[in-house]
C-alpha cells in the first residue's frame, strides 16, 4: 500500500468511527419517549401538586381580604415562599433534562413561575397601599398596581396556554 492510500483508508475508517462512537454516547441517555414519561412523574405531577396547593393557599387568602396587613403578610410569608420553592424545582429538573423540547416545556414553567412571583409582589404591594388609613393618593397608585397586576395575569395566562399547548403535543409525540 501506497502512503495516500493508508491515509485516505485511515481518513474513511475515522469517518466511520466516529459517527458510530457519538450515537453510543446519545444512546447511553434516555429516549425523548423515557424522558418525557420521567418528566411526567417528577416534573409534571409534582409541579402540579404545587399548583393545587397554591391554589389553596388562594382560597386561605381571599378569605382574609377584609384584612389586607394579614393578606399582604400571607402573601410574603406563605405564598411567594411557596412558589420560589416550587421554581426552585422546576430549575433543578430543567438541569437534568437533555430532550430540546422538554427542556422548552420546563423552561416555560420557571417562566410562568416568575411571573407569578412577581404578580404576588404587585399584589402584596397592592394591598399595603389598602392599609387604614387609606389616602387617594394612596388610592390611586392602587389602581396603577391593580393594572400592572392584570397584565402579568394576561402574561401568565399566555403561559399557562403555551404550556399547555406544549404538554399535548408532547403527548401526541411521546404519550403511551
């Protein structure tokens, strides 16, 4: 054998290997169908479970309304606690997600997540502004408040679609 042929079977033979050595690392990982159903069961469901549990944690707090000083200190104590928590969660699983398209879902909770956190901001601040004694002045930035908290509302509702949006077509894509 001739030197360029050495070199030119030596150049094929590395062009064969290394193809082969790449999908042995990529096969060493889940499937997109495994790391969805995981996904499910330690993202979506605990995640959920979280929701439901804010979601009580809204009724507690609509209750005690009339009071806005008890509601705004439930809202920095329990509830924004609550959801840093639960985002704290969501940003753990985001590191240990490699499907692109599972890592979008997930990164479209921490998003929703922040918004929300924000949103409980906008709302405690709204109601230190209803603590007796109540000016129009401080009336007034109230309703500045109250606007920007329904438009992180719209902007979390927009999540809450895509993400939903996102979840089906997984499912479609990677459901049993």
């Amino acid at each position: 054998m001739n030197r360029k042929s050495i070199i030119v079977s030596l150049l094929t033979l590395a062009l064969m290997v290394l193809p082969a050595c790449s999908n042995s690392e990529n096969s060493g990982g889940p499937s997109p169908a495994e790391e969805f159903d995981q996904y499910r069961t330690e993202g979506i469901e605990p995640l959920h479970e979280r929701s439901l549990e804010l979601a009580e944690m809204g009724g507690h707090l609509n209750a005690m309304i009339p009071e806005p000083e008890k509601a705004r200190d439930y809202i920095t104590d329990e509830m924004i606690p609550h959801i840093e928590e639960t985002q704290g969660l969501a940003e753990k699983l985001q590191d240990g997600l490699v499907n692109e398209e599972i890592k979008e879902v997930n990164q479209v909770t921490i998003d929703q997540l922040d918004l929300m956190i924000d949103s409980f901001n906008k709302q405690a601040e709204f109601l230190e502004l209803h603590i007796p004694p109540v000016s129009d002045e401080s009336y007034e930035e109230g309703e500045a408040v109250y606007a920007e908290i329904m438009q992180l509302q719209e902007q979390i509702d927009n999540r809450t679609t895509e993400y939903n949006a996102k979840v089906d077509d997984l499912e479609q894509k990677y459901g049993k």
